[in-house]
C-alpha cells in the first residue's frame, strides 16, 4: 500500500471529526433555553450550573467555547451524568462490553450466515430454492429490526420456552465462570440472530451477485473445463472474487449495526449502550446523549478508513482507477 | 443466411430507448408491479387516512385486547382503541416524514451532484469533502440528538433527515454526470451553442432519471425504517400516530395479544418492500448497496 494514499486518507479524518465535533457543539448550542442546562441536565443546583458554566467557558466569546469544547472532548471529558453523578466516559465505557459482545456475535453470524445464503442461492439460480431464499433476505431487508425481535421472542422465547426472554443473565447467578458464560450466550442467541437478520440480507445478496458474476467469467470457464468438480470451482475460483465487495459492505454498515443495536437492546432488555442511551434520552442526561453519539460517529468513522485500507490491501488496482 | 439490404432498414424498436421507456419496461415486470402497487397503497392510505380509518385511532372504540374480529379486522389495544384505526393514521404520519425527507434529500443530493459533476474545478472539491464528511455523520444518532434538545417532532425529524440523507445520491449523480459529460450527445448539444441549463435539464437530466428514480426509493425505504425505530424508541411526534410507537406499545403485551405488535410492524415491512422493490426494478440494481 503506497504511503502517499494512507497519509491522503488519514488527512480526511480531519474535516470529519471536526464536523463531528461542530455538530455537538452547535446542537447544545442551537437547543432552546441555556446550554448549560444542555450541558448539565434541568435538575442541577446553582452551584453546579456556575461550575459547568465556567468549565465549558460558557461566559467567554463563541470561539473560545469551542476551543475548549473541542480541548475538553479531546481528553474524553464529557462532564458528568447528571443522574448518576458520575464521569459520563466512564458510565459509557462500563456498556460497551455488553454492546460490542452484541454486535461483533451479530456480525460473526451475518458474515457466515450471508456467505451461507450467497453460496446456496447462486448455485442453484432461478430454481425455487434461489427464489425462495431471494424472497425471504428482500422481506428481512425490509422488516424492522424490532418486529423480527418480537417475533423471535413470541416463537422461540415465550412459545418454545427455548431462550430467555429479557436480560443478559439469569437471576441465579452461576457458581463458576463457565457457567456464567454458557448463561451470557444463551441469552445472547435471539439478540445476535435478530441484529444479524439484516446484515445477512445485505451480505447474501451481494455474495449472490458477486458469485454469479464470477460463474460466468472466463478463468471459471477455463477451471470447469480442466475438470474441477463444481465445489472446488466455487469454493477456490469463483468465491475469492465475489468475496472483495463483501468485505467493503461490512464495514460501512458499521453505523446500521449501532442503530440497529440501540433497538435490539430495548427489545431484549440487552444492558449496553444503546439501552443507556434511550434511559439517557429520557432523563435529558446530555452528557451521556452527547457523548454516545461522538462515540459512534468516531468508530463509524475509524471503521470507514479500514474498511478503505483492507479494500486497497486486497486489490491495489483499486488505487488506479 | 442470405444478405438482403432491406432488413437493415426496416424499422422497427429502436435499439436505445428513451431513459422514460426504461424504466416503464422495467416497471411492468413482477416485481416492479408489486413495488409499485405496495408504494401507490402507502400513499394512498397516508392521503385517504381519514375517510379509510374506521374510527379514530384514539377513541375507545370496543372491548380492551379483542383479537381480530370482523367489526375490528386487527384487534383493538388494551384500552379498547381500534389498531386498523392506528395503522392507517401511523402510515400517514409515515408518508408525510418520508415525503417531506424525500424532498429536501432529492433537491439537495441532485443540485449538489449536478453542480458537483458539471462544474468540476474547485467547487467540485469543496462539496465533495463535504458530502464525504456529512456520509459519515450517523444519521439514526444525530436524529436522537436533536429530539433529545429540541423534543420529538415530526418537523425537526424530516430536517435533520432531509438535511443528512443526501450524499449517497449527490456523489451517484455526480459520478454519473462526469461520464455523461464527455459523452457524443452532450458535446453535439454544446457545438450547436445550447446553453448550460439546456444541457442540464434536457440532455443530462433524462439520461440520470433511472439512477435517481432508484436511489431515491432505496434511500426513502431507509428513512421509513429510521421513523420506524425513533418511534419505537418514544422519540416521535407526541401528536401523531407512529407506526412504531404502536409496535412498542404492543411489546409489552406480546404475550397475551400478538397482534398489537404484529401489524403495526408488518405495514412498516410492506412499505418498506415495496419503495425497495419499486426501486429495484425500476433502476440499476447494482446500485444498492
């Protein structure tokens, strides 16, 4: 990968961070009534208000509050929860295990399950089995999250009595860690399978596109000719290449996999972030708010430039045209 | 086969048709068909709701949690209210978020990608590097933002979407107006001294039609499912009836009447089917991704 083009691409993170950062600062800013109590919640006492106030530097000229906006962001200071009196970067920090469980589980299974779908529909195309399927990711693509979220719960939770209903563990709290994490994963089954539904929609129908474009191209032609049985042709030939816009697609769906998480969450009872930030939301605890959003917005970011990065790894002629 | 210099000269369907032509033979394939009669009942429902809804969606209307009856074909919610009743205002408020964001992104994304692609230099750079931040921006989470500063409302909603959701068709219609540029047709218009605006609206414009036509009906299905999910969430507009809204009031009774949940979802993935199948079969179906 040439140096120049790594160095183009980090000089575009920094027009989108500060527009990220503008964002925040001009929301709590545009909001009605005074930022500080953007800033510091409607409950807070006079004392804590003068505090915020001269932290943020809210009695200096706009410039200079962005200034130290910006500088006290920079240091992941985010002020503190109103509700819960505590450094809101650290209340965050304490769900984000729970959400990134959720969410790379979700991902691990879209990949396998979409590849999964690619591979079963473009190897037996325009037969009903390739209809069917194809009919059933358009309808997931389609369907809210929370609806294919109820209706998991309502035939294999509550119907089946197969998986826990709400939560992340059970009430008895298991006497070992194996234990407690045989209890986090089964509870963790309906969650994934339904952040992953989508996912696997996006992913199964480029992987049939892709496959089927690579079926019909000459070195496949030239592979089924010298005799490779048809597995060998699809699993070493045709795959490889209808792999590569897969791997891009992934990456940029990091932003639908945060929302869609939010919602999973609230639907599962999940407690991770996105459960925090509907909590947040309703008691207007604004630093939490605030801080959720420059936090997904940075890994959304940061998961573009990756995805970039591993794009032109595996193909530089990428960088060419 | 013998050569007859006639068959060349006969005349028949001409070998390019018109960008408009396309897309109707497109259309009048299955899926299209489909998408089209699933889009065309969304806004018929959302512009009728009032004459179509048996009651008002907040009126007690019947017995509380009757399932589907004949007088209440999708049952009625712990308080009695008819759920039809519900759908069919919660699809209007629905219609009324995706048109409102639908036309804000459609002036903007084509603008930008027209300007953008036309003009090139350096106010080519500029929106481009913006377009490029903005695409970044997480459209789902600004919109939790602003409703948590402003309060839920369907008008901040329809800004902040309008106002975010337009760079995936601005840099489509720039791209395409960069190859359409060079192309024979526009520069026989420009020889013949056609001016800038003819150009654009009567030369490019036809041509990017089917492009538009398709991002425009991926990109709205997305805002219906990010309405769908803020009003699940509580987060939309006190005064209106969300489709969402009513499917998380329906979760706390997913036990014992399913189908408070189960249709007020359901019409969210129809109408969402139909603007993608609409979509679909309308355009470039590589587009998507």
């Amino acid at each position: 990968m040439s140096w120049g083009y790594l160095l183009r691409r980090l000089a575009q993170l920094v027009p989108t961070s500060a527009l990220i950062l503008l964002v925040g600062f001009a929301l709590i800013h545009l909001a009605p009534g005074d930022p500080v109590l953007a800033l510091a919640g409607e409950h807070g006492d006079a004392e804590y208000y003068d505090f915020m106030r001269a932290k943020f530097g809210l009695d200096q000229p706009l410039h200079e509050q962005l200034f130290t906006f910006v500088a006290n962001m920079a240091h992941g200071d985010l002020g503190t929860s109103y509700v819960q009196g505590r450094p809101a970067s650290q209340i965050i920090l304490e769900r984000l295990p729970a959400t990134l469980l959720l969410t790379a589980t979700a991902l691990t299974i879209a990949s396998i399950l979409g590849l999964g779908f690619g591979i079963f529909t473009a190897t037996r195309r325009r037969a009903w089995q390739d209809t069917t399927a194809t009919t059933v990711l358009l309808a997931t693509y389609a369907a809210p999250v929370f609806l294919i979220g109820q209706a998991l719960i309502l035939l294999f939770a509550l119907g089946a009595g197969w998986f826990p209903v709400q939560g992340m563990t059970s009430a008895v709290t298991p006497s070992n860690s194996f234990g407690h994490a045989v209890d986090v994963a089964h509870h963790l089954v309906l969650p994934a399978l339904v952040l992953a539904a989508p996912e696997v929609a996006v992913i199964g129908r480029l992987t049939r596109v892709g496959l089927l474009q690579e079926l019909g191209s000459d070195h496949v032609r030239t592979a089924r000719a010298k005799g490779s049985p048809p597995s060998i042709v699809v699993a070493k030939h045709a795959l490889r290449g209808a792999v590569m816009p897969v791997v891009t697609v992934i990456g940029n769906r990091v932003a639908h996999l945060a929302s869609g998480a939010v919602v999973v969450e609230v639907v599962f009872g999940w407690p991770g972030m996105g459960r925090l930030l509907v909590d947040a939301l309703r008691d207007q605890d604004s630093p939490i708010i605030l801080g959720i959003f420059l936090l997904v917005s940075l890994t959304v970011m940061t998961a573009n430039l990756l995805t970039d990065l591993v794009y032109v790894w595996l193909d530089p002629r990428v960088l060419f045209s | 086969m013998s050569f007859s210099p006639d068959a060349s000269l006969k005349p028949s369907e001409p070998a390019v048709a018109t960008p408009g032509q396309q897309i109707m033979r497109r259309l009048t394939r299955p899926a299209g068909v489909i998408g089209a009669t699933l889009t065309l009942a969304l806004i018929c429902v959302g512009l009728l709701a009032p004459f179509l809804a048996p009651t008002d969606p907040r009126a007690i209307d019947g017995p509380s949690l009757s399932p589907p009856t004949a007088s209440h074909p999708m049952g009625t919610d712990a308080l009695g209210r008819d759920v039809l009743s519900g759908v069919i205002y919660g699809a209007r408020t629905s219609l009324i978020t995706v048109s409102g964001v639908g036309l804000l992104v459609f002036l903007i994304g084509i603008t930008v990608g027209i300007v953008s692609g036309y003009r090139g230099g350096w106010l080519d750079d500029v929106l481009m590097r913006g377009t490029e931040a903005l695409q970044v921006l997480p459209r789902f989470f600004l919109a939790l933002v602003v409703v948590a500063y402003f309060g839920p409302g369907t008008d901040r909603l329809v800004i902040v979407l309008g106002l975010t959701s337009w760079p995936l068709l601005a840099r489509v219609v720039r791209s395409q107006t960069l190859s359409l540029r060079r192309r024979d047709f526009i520069e026989a218009a420009r020889t013949q001294g056609a001016s800038g605006y003819r150009i654009v609206v009567h030369e490019l414009w036809p041509n990017l039609l089917p492009t538009v036509f398709t991002l425009m009906g991926l990109l709205t299905a997305q805002v219906l499912l990010i309405e769908a999910s803020l009003g699940f969430l509580g987060l939309s507009d006190p005064d209106a009836v969300s489709l969402g809204y009513l499917a998380s009031e329906g979760q706390r009774f997913l036990r014992v009447a399913w189908w408070l949940a189960a249709f007020p979802g359901l019409a969210i993935l129809v109408a969402v089917l139909g603007l993608n199948l609409l979509a679909d079969s309308a355009g470039d179906a590589t587009l998507r991704a």
